[in-house]
C-alpha cells in the first residue's frame, strides 16, 4: 500500500503519511484549527491533512482551509507530510491531535 | 397589547428582565468604487488589516475564552486563503466591497449547511468576520450600540457586538436563530447573562415590544408582558437572587428538605484538578471520578503507579469521606486511540463501558489494581459502567477480586472496594434487583438517551431528551426501589442532580444521594431545602 511504502522511505522526499482520532470534545473547529494551523506554520515541511487516507488533502497552514474539512469530533485525520523538517512536523501535529488540543 | 409568549432552547440559564433593543442588520451604505482594480485591491488589503489590527486590540482587552475567540477570527482574516476569491474578482473588474461579501456569503453558506452543530454555529463568526471588513471599506453604519441591562433580541449575534456591550448590569440575549453551540453562548454562560437561542421568526405589528422577561434556564421569553405576568416574575427573580445568597452561605453545611430528610450531596470530578481550592467540608463525598482523563493524554495508557498515585490524591483530599470512582468509560462520545474500536456505525450502542473493559482484560486488571491499592487510603467505592446484564459484574467481581489476592501474595498493601454498577442502560434499571451490587449509581444522562431514544446534542430532538419525562422517573423510582429492598445504597450523578427544576421530582423517587459538579453545589442545598417533605 502506499503508506506502507512511504514510511518505508522516511529519508527521500517521498511524502509520510500518519493518521489519528480526533479525541477533543467538538472536532476540528475554531480554537482546535487556530493551534493546529500555528503549530504547522513551526516547520518549513509542507503538511496536508484529509479525512480519508487518499485525500482530497488540504494546507494545514491555513486555517480557512482546515475550517472547511469540517472534521467531526471521532473522524480519523489523516497527514502528510514533505519536508526536510518532516518527521518533526508529523511528530508535533499528532501529538496536538492526541492531546485533544488542550481541551479534551 | 396582549403578552407574547415565546418558547426557544435554554442556551445560558438565569432570569432577566429588561427593556428590549433589536438588533438590526447594519444596512452598510455602498461606497463609490473606484473602478481601478489595483485601487480596490489596495482597498480591500487596507481594511483586512485593519480589521485585524481592530481585533487585536480587543483581545488585549479580553481573557480566556473571549480572547481565544477574537483569535480565531484573526487567523482566519490573516490567511490569504479567505479573500481569495475576492482579490480574483476585482481583478475581473468587480467592486471591492461587492467581492469581499459576495466571498465570504459564499463561505458562510458552507457553515449553515454543515451537518455538525458546532460548525454551523460559526456562521456568527463569519458574519462578523465580514461585517467588520465592509465596516473598514464602506465606514459608518456601525449597528446600534447595546445600552447595558438590555435585552438584546435578532436572529443571530455576533461576538463583537456581544463584547462591545457592558452586561454587567444584567440583561439577556434572545434570538431567533442562534445555536447554544455559538461563541456568543459560550461567553454568555461564562459571563452569567441569560441567553435563549431558536425562538423562531421575531415579528412585531406595528413597533418592537417595549420590555422582555427572559427564563434562561427554561428557555422561554415574554415579550411585553401584563403587569401581572411581570409581577410574578420579579417575584421570582427576587426570590431566586435571595436563594443565591442563602446557598452561598448554607454551601458548608449538610442538606436537609423542608421536611427533614436527609439528602447527602456528592460531587463529581473529572480530575484532581477539579477539586483545587474546595473545601471538602461543602460535600459528603464524591460520587463519581470520571478516571477517562487519565487516558486521554498522548503518553499512551497510564501505568499503575500513575493511576495509584492520581486515586490516592483524590481519597486524601476527601479526608474519610466516600469516593466513588468509575472505571474507564471510554467508547461512546468518548473515543480513546488505542482503546476504542474506531468507525462503529452506532457507538453509542457498541463496545463502550464495562463491555470495553471486559474485551481488554489486561488494561482493565490495572485500573482495577490500582484501585486496590488506593482503596487501603480512604472509603473507596468502585463503580461500573454502562453494565447491562449481572454477569457483568460477576465477571468484573472476579477480576478485582483476583487482583486483591494478588496483590496481598506479593506482600503489598491492598483492599477490596465495594464494587457497584452505574444505572444507565434501561435493562439495568428494570431489572436492578437481579445485581449483586454493592451499590448503585444512576447515570442520569445516558439513562435519558437511551430510554428515549434522543441524544441532547441534536438540537431536533433535545426537547425529548428530558429527565423529567415519567418513563425516565419511572426507571429511577424502580432502581430506587431495588436499593431499599437490597439494603444498599442508590444515588444520582448525571446533569440531572444539578438541574433544580428536577429536585423535587427526583426525591419524590425515594433519591437520598445526588451528585453534582462543585459549582452546583450550592444552588442545589438551597433547592433541597424547599423540597417537601
């Protein structure tokens, strides 16, 4: 599967890809979109999310667009990364998303 | 002039009374364009910034929710993603006050057709978003100012105009539309101000009703009321802020009714942190420790020690008074990655509670031995949720009861807690006698969902979702009944221990223990204190 072989390939510039529950109260709405957007905006890496693992993937830099995926509180996200600075974006976005954002 | 009496959704309780102002929509006059799409561009840019920059000059002004809020709105205004579209049309030769609100309509329309609640309740968001741009592009026709003590009625609001208004000296919001998911709803709760949302087309004959009365916890409004309507109602608002001071003072001491009863008042917590600053003295107890916090975190599952030492802080601050505390409820609303079984059609009614529990031995055996070793430092219950048929807890019985002997082979400390089911699923209640339990504990909130076959977040059929109903009361009553017949002891710690118009009806089921949040504490000793016999 594609996943499969992306991760197989960290160290090229071939996307990563990851996936987590969304655990905070109300999904992926206004407070919740804001930090994730802040957070990906730390790191140089392009990083997209989708709420099905082959997309449609949208900029998780913008929160206009991140607002506009609707995610429901329960909804796997999924993400993909490409970048340098990657595997520390995806590291930091999930553990966002664990956390319920601060408000689960 | 007859009175109005209209019926909406509670969305932040309290009574208010208050002349009444109506919102208009700002009619914002149209500005003469310029016709050089470079000058409109320009335009535009100038009052996104603006904008912005007015923003965050409220948020210096605000804390918390209110700023986390007018913070949302500068994230979304400073992505160059939200004026796109605008900036595209006027370099096809439009206006740039016609591109900017022909956008964001557009992307308002996709909020108010979106399925869930809490994205449909930011359409305020972006009106406000866009009203406040067209205000830098056009200037003028700022809506009315909201004169303080008033009741503020239209079809939706937005959080500016919420913030630029002074409620400290009362008044209340009624709408038409509105969501009680709303930001506005949000900072009306945290600010004490009375809301009701969904009252339906606000249409007045001639001229707009003079005063309102307002019930924010039954989510009702009468517009232009008779002078004895009105009487009554200050009657009560009097009656309810004299109560207040009362309860304020009466927090430390125990419950009793107007006729005698003993009522003991428990609270519920989701985590130590909620008890930071309490006086153990203002409750007989706790009667329900929601342990989901603990593995909510991204750590992965807590290990015993974790879990041991959070239970023992509890117990410690309890000094000897009971604490029930609930083994993982996770399933439902309440999905944990790892846990849970992820893409159930109806989670609800899938692999949640004790059934989760049962399913992964391993992780439930170490709440439970944790639990065991906590139990040594205070009065220690542990309680079971979501238990549906007696072989539940059987099997839950010998888990704990395995972990006991267990522990005390290993030599360590340990005891075993009297062990109880949370009375939430209808099979449990009709049939409460059939449990060996040492306890129950009504789940107030589930035991309404699941008997009326409506959940409380779907606003089409939250007036279903009633505690109140009789087929709810009934089930109490009977598991009220199977305590008293058993010799143990029955309470109630769903949101429906708090909700005082319920007191009464819920100790007429024969209820002696109700469990609450720490700040219901004192509205519900005063109420009790009314309630006959």
């Amino acid at each position: 599967m594609h996943d499969a072989n992306a991760s197989r390939a960290s160290k090229t510039l071939v996307p990563r890809t990851a996936s987590a529950v969304l655990v905070n109260p109300v999904g992926l709405h206004a407070r919740p979109s804001v930090k994730l957007t802040q957070c990906a905006k730390n790191f140089a890496a392009k990083i997209e999310i989708a709420l099905a693992p082959d997309g449609p993937w949208t900029d998780a830099k913008s929160p206009v667009k991140v607002m506009r995926v609707k995610a429901p509180q329960g909804a796997m996200l999924y993400f993909r990364v490409a970048g340098s600075d990657g595997d520390a974006a995806l590291a930091a976005v999930l553990a966002l998303v664990h956390d319920g954002f601060g408000e689960a | 002039m007859t009175e109005i009496h209209l019926i909406g959704r509670a969305a932040s309780p309290g009574l208010a009374i208050g002349p009444v102002t109506v919102l208009t929509v700002a009619a914002v006059e149209s500005r003469r364009t310029t016709g050089d799409p470079a000058q409109e561009t320009a335009s535009l840019k100038a009052a996104i910034e603006g904008a912005a920059a007015e923003l965050a000059e409220l948020i210096e002004a605000e804390q918390g929710e209110a700023a986390d809020i007018l913070e949302f709105q500068v994230a979304m205004l400073e992505d160059d993603a939200l004026a796109e579209g605008a900036f595209d049309a006027i370099a096809a030769g439009a206006a740039a006050d016609h591109a900017w609100r022909a956008v964001l309509n557009g992307e308002i329309a996709g909020y108010r057709s979106a399925e869930d609640e809490y994205f449909r309740a930011r359409v305020a968001d972006l009106v406000d978003i866009r009203d406040r741009v067209l205000v830098h592009l056009n200037g003028a026709a700022k809506s009315a100012a909201i004169t303080g003590g008033s009741i503020v009625a239209g079809d939706d609001i937005s959080p500016s105009a919420f913030l630029a208004a002074d409620w400290r000296g009362g008044g209340a919001i009624v709408l038409s539309a509105g969501s009680s998911s709303s930001h506005v709803a949000m900072l009306a709760r945290a600010r004490g101000t009375p809301m009701v949302v969904g009252l339906g087309p606000l249409s007045w004959q001639d001229r707009p009703p003079a005063l309102a009365l307002v019930d924010g916890d039954a989510g009702t409004v009468i517009f232009d009321p008779e002078p004895e309507t009105r009487r009554l109602f200050e009657h009560r608002m009097s009656a309810v802020n004299a109560a207040r001071a009362v309860a304020d003072a009466g927090r430390v001491k125990p419950a009793f009714t107007a006729g005698g009863r003993r009522i003991a008042v428990l609270l519920n917590i989701a985590a130590p942190e909620d008890l930071a600053g309490l006086d153990p003295a203002i409750c007989d107890g706790i009667g329900l420790v929601r342990t989901e916090f603990l593995f909510g975190a991204s750590q992965g599952l807590p290990d015993e020690e974790a879990q041991y030492s959070v239970y023992r802080r509890i117990l410690d601050w309890a000094e000897g008074r009971p604490v029930t505390m609930r083994t993982l409820d996770a399933g439902g609303d309440k999905p944990i990655p790892g846990l849970t079984i992820d893409g159930e059609s109806n989670p609800f009614l899938g692999l949640r509670g004790i059934r989760l529990s049962l399913s992964r031995p391993e992780v439930f055996r170490l709440q439970l031995r944790a639990l065991a070793r906590a139990a040594v430092h205070g009065t220690l219950k542990v309680m079971l949720p979501m238990v549906a048929i007696p072989s539940e807890l059987d099997r839950a019985r010998e888990l704990l009861d395995d972990e006991v002997v267990a522990l005390r082979a290993k030599g360590m400390d340990g005891s075993r807690p009297p062990l109880g089911i949370m009375v939430e699923v209808p099979a449990a209640a009709l049939r409460a006698e059939d449990f060996e339990a040492g306890f129950y504990s009504i789940g107030s909130n589930d035991l309404t969902q699941y008997t009326m076959a409506a959940a409380r977040d779907i606003g089409a059929v939250a007036d279903l979702n009633d505690t109140g109903n009789p087929a709810v009361l009934a089930l109490i009553a009977r598991t009220v009944e199977a305590g008293r017949a058993r010799g143990v002891e029955v309470s109630l710690c769903g949101d429906a221990a708090a909700d005082v118009r319920l007191t009464n009806a819920l100790l007429a089921t024969g209820l002696t223990t109700l469990s609450v949040s720490p700040i219901a504490v004192a509205r519900l000793k005063a109420t009790i204190a009314t309630v006959n016999p």
